[in-house]
C-alpha cells in the first residue's frame, strides 16, 4: 500500500463519522434551525431504515427514490445529501478503480457541506452540523487519495480534523460521532507499527490506542444507526487482517453477506474467508455464485470480484485433483486481472504459476517453462510467486 495512502487513511479516519455528499453546489437559503437534530430524529430513522437497508444491497435505485424523498422533506439538510452521497461510495467499493462515480460523489459531498456550514455558523458547538463536516472533507478527502490527488487529500483531511475535535467526546448526544474518533485510535498507532517512515509526521497528531479504537468500533457496530454497518465493515477487516481473530472476522463477513446477499464486497469477503478456514465446498458454492453474478451482470460484481472467486475455484478443484477444472478458473482469474489492469496481484501471478505445475503433471514442461518464465517477468524479485517460479523452472532445466 502506498504510504501516503496509508498517511490519508489515518487523517480520513478521523473525520470519517459515517456518510456524504450532494448532487451540485446548491444555493441554499438561511437554513432555519432543527427542532430536533435529525441524527436523533427516530421517525427519521424508521422512515430510512428500508432505503440504507436496500443501499447495502445493492438495489441503489430503490433506495435512492426514497433518499429523495427525505430530501424533498428536509432539502436544507446535509443528511439526505450524506445518503445519497454514500449511494455513489458504495457503487465504488467493489472496484475503487471505477471512476464513474466519483462527479457525482464529489458534487453530493460538496452540498452536504455547504448545508452542514449553515447550520455550523448559528452554533459553533453543534455536534450535529460538526459531524456532517467532518464526515464530508474526510469522505471527499478519501476518494482524492483513491485518485492520488494527495494535494487535494490532505487539505481535506485537515478541515475534517478541525470539525472532528468538536465531536470529541460528545457521544451522548449520538454514537454516530464516536465512529470518525474509533478509527483514528486504531489507525494512529496501526501506522507507526506499520510505516515507521511516517512516524515523524504522527508527532503532530494526538496519540491512538488500538484496543480503544476496536472497542469504540464494537460499541458503534452494536448502538449506532447510520454507522453500524460502516463500523462493522472495518471491524472485519481489522479483526481479519491485522488482529489475528479469524473467528470473529468471520462471523461479521457472515452475519453482513447473509444480510445483504447481494452486496458483492461482502459477498466476496465471505467467500475469502470460507476459503481461508478451509471450509471449501462452501467456498466453493459462494464463488460459483459470485461468477453468476457477474455472467448475469449484477450490479457492483465485476472483475475484481470474479478473479478472487475464480482463483478459490482454481485452488479447490487443483487440492482436489481436478486439474482441467483448476485450469479453467486459472485461466478465468488471469483474464479477470486483465481486464481491469490488475496484474501486479498475487492471484495474477499464482495462477500463472499454478498453471504451470499443472502443465508439468500434465507432462507438457514448455508450457510449464512458458507460465513459470512469465511469472519471472511479472512479479517482482522479491516476492514468493518469483521465488517458486525460478526454483521450478530451475528444476525442469535440470531434468532436460
């Protein structure tokens, strides 16, 4: 991961209290004050409980239709903007490559802001209006990063510290607040473990605590309503990635795929994780239905989604002997990664060298010698694919 990357995740994760956006730079009259805040309206709550469910799912014009209609109720408000800004994200996280998106996520984000700026000037102390802002330049800040516009990342990134710190410690007034201050005490200490490169730069940004920042997350994935599912989203990946704790990674990745059966990220993690705990015939059901998906092109399963379910197919059939079948979803994985311009990938790379084992038990070592001299090509030097590669081929020169 690039470490200015890694250096925007830290920023974004402190700004990043839940959702964004809006559809062009409105010019919103004075925007009169609410009665009551709209993050602790719970006649709000049911009313969009239906559309974030369906956002989720992936039935994004469904859940638009009725985001409009909070709009057209609230239309000076940054929360329907949040929504539907949050709509065009989720469109996005399959294939952050994908830019199609990324105007109109861009121009939601921008009139949340312009709104939440309203309401901020009548009360500097606003929790509410503070949490949109912040939210808002981190969301923004975190798809420049994604567009390595680091410029535009980082004084993004700045503002959504500036309306964070207002947020602190008002979690009383809504969990949702404590999101955006959970990720930032994972990720501030995660980075200094991680890129010590950038440690200097972390002297200017208070300390984190991991084990807060988990905790803090937990009580957002079980009290919140429009951060839940964002908070369970990095808790699974936390859990799963960097805190050694297969066990609860795997049951968010099901508890979120059986909720939202249609939301191809966590439909994929799933299957990752089916595959990594050796549960292999169903790992093998949730692949072959990933690629019907994407033969049936449903919305937001795409390559990036097929070459991982392709390659869990290669391995299963290859562990289980059935090399033509392997050889197929190698194949399937390799033009996947392709397709999308994705060949520096480790699964680009080990189907190449699968392929060429199963050349060689296939008694065919010039087409095992072809894979393993492309792997040796591809992949970088110091990687395990190169490694394998050069000792195999080394080994077939030898048999000659």
């Amino acid at each position: 991961m690039n470490t200015l990357r890694v250096f925007w995740l830290v920023v974004w994760g402190l700004g990043f209290c839940g959702w964004i956006t809006v559809y062009g730079q409105a010019q919103a009259p004075e925007i009169p004050r609410q009665k009551k805040p709209l993050l602790l309206d719970m006649n709000m709550q049911i009313e969009a409980t239906q559309a974030v469910n369906d956002m989720y799912n992936f039935k994004f014009p469904r859940a638009e239709r009725q985001f409009r209609w909070i709009k057209q109720d609230h239309p000076n408000h940054p929360l329907p903007y949040f929504l539907l800004g949050l709509s065009e994200w989720w469109k996005i996280v399959p294939n952050p490559r994908e830019t199609k998106y990324d105007a109109r996520c861009i121009a939601y984000m921008d009139t949340a802001t312009v709104l939440a700026k309203r309401m901020f000037e009548q009360d500097e102390e606003d929790p509410e209006s503070a949490f949109f802002l912040a939210a808002a330049y981190a969301f923004k800040g975190r798809l420049h990063s994604e567009r390595r516009d680091f410029a535009k990342a980082a004084s993004d990134g700045r503002l959504s510290l500036k309306y964070l710190e207002i947020c602190k410690g008002k979690e009383d007034f809504s969990p949702e607040l404590l999101f955006g201050d959970a990720l930032y005490n994972y990720y501030a200490e995660w980075i200094k473990d991680n890129y010590p490169i950038l440690r200097p730069l972390m002297v200017f940004f208070p300390d984190g605590n991991k084990n807060l920042g988990i905790k803090q997350l937990k009580t957002v994935a079980n009290n919140a309503f429009y951060t839940r599912t964002e908070a369970q989203y990095f808790l699974m990946r936390i859990l799963s990635e960097e805190q050694n704790d297969p066990r609860e990674a795997f049951r968010i990745a099901e508890y979120l795929h059986q909720t939202f059966p249609d939301n191809a990220y966590f439909h994929r993690y799933y299957a990752r994780q089916l595959y990594s705990r050796g549960k292999h015939r169903d790992a093998e059901r949730e692949s072959l239905e990933i690629l019907a998906k994407i033969d049936s092109s449903m919305t937001g399963y795409e390559a990036t989604s097929g070459r991982y379910a392709a390659f869990f197919l290669g391995q299963i059939y290859q562990m289980q002997g059935k090399l033509s079948q392997a050889e197929t979803y190698y194949q399937k994985t390799i033009d996947y990664a392709k397709s999308i311009d994705a060949t520096e990938s480790g699964y680009y790379h080990y189907s190449m060298l699968y392929l060429g084992e199963i050349a060689e038990k296939q008694d065919n070592p010039d087409q095992a010698k072809e894979y393993y001299k492309m792997v040796k090509k591809e992949a970088k030097r110091s990687s395990r694919a190169h490694e394998k590669a050069r000792n195999n081929l080394r080994s077939l020169r030898q048999s000659d």
